[in-house]
C-alpha cells in the first residue's frame, strides 16, 4: 500500500527490512576454560582464531590443549560481529 509523504505528494513504498537473526551458541573447553569458538544457527561452526578448534573422531575438541569443547552461552544477534 503506497504511503503518501507530506514533503512531496508522491507516493513512497512503505517496505520493511527483513532483519536476519543468527543464533549462536559458545563453545568452551572443559579442562582449560578457553573458550574456542561459536556454533551459529545451530549447524556452523566458527572457531575464535584459526587453530582454536580440531575434528578428532567426529568430535569437537580445543586446539590449546584437545580437551572437550562444551556449550556454553546462547544468544541471537542481528549481525556476525554481535556474537559473543
């Protein structure tokens, strides 16, 4: 529906922009407490810096000292750069 502006008698689009949001989730390691990186939306895997996670035996593991990585906070954001 065209929404009419009091400036100028034109017809401007009313459009909303659709926010993505991202959900994470922090990854921290049992036995040195570091925390290594974030899983967002629930199915990727982002380590902190490069390194931070390895893949032993389908499971994740802290690159410091290969204890397990737990999950810790959980969050949304609109942006990549709000995680954590």
């Amino acid at each position: 529906m065209p929404v009419m502006s009091m400036i100028a008698a034109a017809p401007v689009e009313a459009t909303a922009v659709p926010r993505t949001r991202i959900a994470w989730t922090e990854l921290t390691c049992l036995t040195c407490g570091e925390v290594a990186g974030y899983i967002q939306d629930h199915r990727i895997v982002r380590p902190v810096a490069p390194g931070r996670i390895r893949l032993e035996r389908s499971r994740l593991r802290c690159g410091r000292c290969g204890g397990m990585l737990l999950p810790g906070e959980r969050g949304t954001s609109t942006t990549p750069a709000g995680i954590g």
